[in-house]
C-alpha cells in the first residue's frame, strides 16, 4: 500500500520545478489480487483533503474504486474529487480492448443548513448508474489519454471538464459543474456547502468503476503514478507516485494550463520537455 507524504501548495515556477523533477519512467507494478493508493494534500480551497483509489482484477475484469477519505468535510467545489488518471499496461503495453462495463455510487442532493438528502438509483442498494457514454448522458466518464502530456497517464476517469488540460480532459461528455463528484462527510454525518455545491446532486464517499477487455492470459501491470483531480477545471491536482519517489504535489489549476502550454511548444531552458513525461506505448 503507498501512503505517499503529504501535498504541498506552490505557486509559480518553484511549483513547475517540483513537477520537473518528478521521475521520468515509471515502474509498472505487477497487479495480483489488488492495489491499494493513498494521497493526501490540501484543496485549493485551503483545506486539507485524502483520498484513495484501490485496483483489483478478476479474469478479464480490471475494477477502481475511488473513494474520499477525507476527515474535514467537504463544503467547497475545490474540495469534491471529480477526476483520476491512471495507466494500465500489459506486457508493457496499454490494452486498447479496454472497455467502461460499470459505475456506480450513492446520490445525495447536499443542502445548506440542511440534512444531506439521498436520492435513489436505479441500481441495486439505490446505487445511481454514474456512467457517461453519449454528451450530457450519465456522469463519470471513461477516456483515453495522450499519455505524453500532462498529467503522463493514458487513461482517465471524470465527470468534470478539466479544460486546463486540454486535450486531456473530459469535454463534452460531461455534467454540468460540481455534480456527481465524491464528497465526504468526514467526521460528521452531513456536510454544509457553500457556493456552488448548495443544491448539487453528489456522490458519497465511494464510486466504484469496472472495465473489461483484459487478456486474462497475460500479466496486468499498473503504472507507479496517480493523478486525483479536485474541482472542476481541475482546481487542483494531486500527484501521487509510491516509495522511494514518494510525493503529493498540488499544482493550481493555471499552472496544469501552463504546463501543458510549455511541453506542447518547443522546449526552452528552465520548462519541462516532451521527455520529461512517461513515453507513450
């Protein structure tokens, strides 16, 4: 299990160095039985958030469950995790069979001075289906990336648009703002939002994903490197990558804008270059 250090907030080029600095290969890890990722940081709202992702397979199967750990309660749009990027490879390669099956969390409209109120779903438990195949249809969307930019994963998982990195983002197939991202009640057992996330129709703690189109006759291997992506631009990302690189970096949402802006023009003294990034399979 990795429990990478905690997120660090920086601004400007101090923060664009740390992201420079980051290892440029990452070591696939040998999926057997399950992987469990922890992150932690603070939001762009100023408050401290965690986070987990855990892997499993089955046969051709490969299921994510992506849950917020976090014990403030969220009450800020900065604070919901609505994106998480990830690379999946088999023998060295990233399955182009790979297929969104399933996705599933529980619901609850979020009220100010209010109790959170759970909205069921059409699934078992009152679970809602938190699938996106068409524009605008369902929530959480399924892509794959260009792992040569940033974030440096080729696949991706959101139900916001992320348009600071583009083209590595979720647009159009996508809800609107805030809703269907993961909350957490932290310590309590409702949350009091402010700005945009009154009213908003929110994710509890958990959302589970499945994908098929694995060859059940080779290794599954999960790339060393995480990205959890808060708000909705995103307005924060958490890089996670294990032991001994251990690290959790906040980037603003601005500064993803400009990073991507400089590994997609010609590389100059003190910017990342293209190789800086895990090279595409």
């Amino acid at each position: 299990m990795f429990r990478p250090t905690p997120g660090l907030r920086s601004a400007g080029l101090a923060a664009l160095a740390a992201l420079c600095t980051l290892p440029v290969n990452a070591t696939p890890l040998t999926l057997s039985g399950s992987l469990t990722v922890q992150a932690s940081g603070t939001s762009a709202a100023g408050n401290p958030v965690s986070f987990m992702a855990t892997f499993t397979t089955s046969g051709s199967t490969l299921a994510l469950t992506l849950v917020n750990t976090s014990l403030v309660p969220t009450t800020a749009s900065a604070d919901v995790l609505g994106s998480f990027y990830f690379d999946v490879l088999q023998d060295g390669v990233r399955p182009t069979t790979l297929t969104y099956a399933a996705a599933a969390g529980q619901v609850y409209e979020v009220r100010r001075n209010a109790p959170d109120s759970f909205v069921p779903g059409s699934l078992p438990g009152g679970d809602t289906d938190l699938r996106a195949l068409a524009n605008d249809a369902g929530t959480w969307q399924f892509r794959t990336m260009d792992p040569g930019l940033p974030p440096g994963l080729g696949f991706g998982i959101g139900t916001v648009g992320n348009s600071t990195l583009s083209p590595n983002n979720f647009n159009p197939k996508i809800v609107d703002q805030a809703d269907y991202t993961i909350y957490s009640t932290g310590t309590q057992s409702d949350i009091d939002p402010v700005g945009n996330l009154a009213g908003r129709l929110l994710v509890r703690g958990t959302a589970s994903f499945r994908f098929t189109g694995l060859d059940p006759s080779r290794p599954v291997e999960i790339v060393d490197r995480f990205v959890f992506g808060l708000g909705t631009s995103p307005d924060s990302i958490i890089l996670a990558v294990p032991e001994p690189t251990a690290a959790a970096f906040i980037v603003s949402g601005l500064l993803a804008a400009l990073v991507t802006r400089l590994i997609r023009r010609r590389p100059s003294a003190g910017a990342c270059s293209r190789s800086d990034a895990p090279p595409a399979s």
